[in-house]
C-alpha cells in the first residue's frame, strides 16, 4: 500500500473497514434548511453555529441572513452544513477521510467541523445534490432539518 493510501485509509488494527463502513451504513445524516456563510470576523459573532479562534484568527460559520458586514473581514457565502447525526467514538480513525475521499471523488469541496461527539461538514449549495447522492452511496440516510 502506498503512503497515500495509508494517509486516506489510517485505519488501526483494532478497526477494521468493516467497522468503519458500519458507521456509513444506515448512518443518520442531515442537511440545515438554513444557508450558511464562513467568515473571518473582527470578533465572535451572537448566534454563530461555530466561533474557531485561534492566534490568527476568529473564523464563524453563521447562518448568512445574520452576517452583520461591519465585523466581517472576508466572506464565504452559500453552504450548506451536513451533520452527522451518529455518535462517533474518539477511537474511530478514518470516518473524515472516508467522506472527503468521497466527496473529493465528485470535486466537491468540504468545510469540517468536529464536535465533541459527531462530525459536520459544509458543502456549497450548488454540490449539495451531488454531495448527498455520494453518502447516500456510502449508506447513509439523508434527511432535512
């Protein structure tokens, strides 16, 4: 196996790629009714989905109606977040690669936010077609919130 497929497929022995696969099986998924834009802020914004803030930073992902432009810096507008709606256990390595590998497959570009016990990604509004009928292919079960 070549380093990138062991950098796509880092999977530990105690995890096997049926494990993994069982996580895309039947794996609840759901796409925000809202539309979304990933901002580089003067500040953290009320109300945001997520405020990351590091040494360089603060970066929100807002639902775009509420984008207030006197603290945006730089703006991306027109995504759309998908979460999982699963809870992926810390000692699951390869569920991210999994679905960028996927989705890289079709040119889609994602945005990933992990939380403590699920993961989201941001896809734009015009490859979210795209982008479910890929993780429906995985297994998933795609639903709108």
């Amino acid at each position: 196996m070549d380093s990138i497929n062991l950098w796509l497929n880092p999977l530990p022995l105690s995890l096997s790629n049926m494990e993994l696969r069982n996580y895309f099986k039947n794996g609840k998924v759901y796409v925000w009714k809202e539309t979304f834009a990933v901002a580089k802020s003067k500040r953290p914004l009320p109300d945001a989905f997520a405020v990351i803030e590091d040494k360089n930073e603060i970066t929100v992902v807002i639902d775009q109606s509420r984008i207030n432009n006197e603290d945006v810096i730089e703006v991306e507008k027109d995504w759309k977040i998908v979460t999982f709606d699963m809870i992926l256990p810390f000692g699951l390595v390869g569920f991210l690669a999994r679905v960028s590998q996927a989705l890289a497959e079709e040119n889609i570009s994602i945005f990933a936010i992990s939380a403590y016990s699920t993961d989201h990604i941001l896809v734009k509004q015009k490859d979210l077609a795209q982008a479910i009928k890929k993780l429906n292919s995985l297994g998933c079960i795609i639903e709108e919130k």
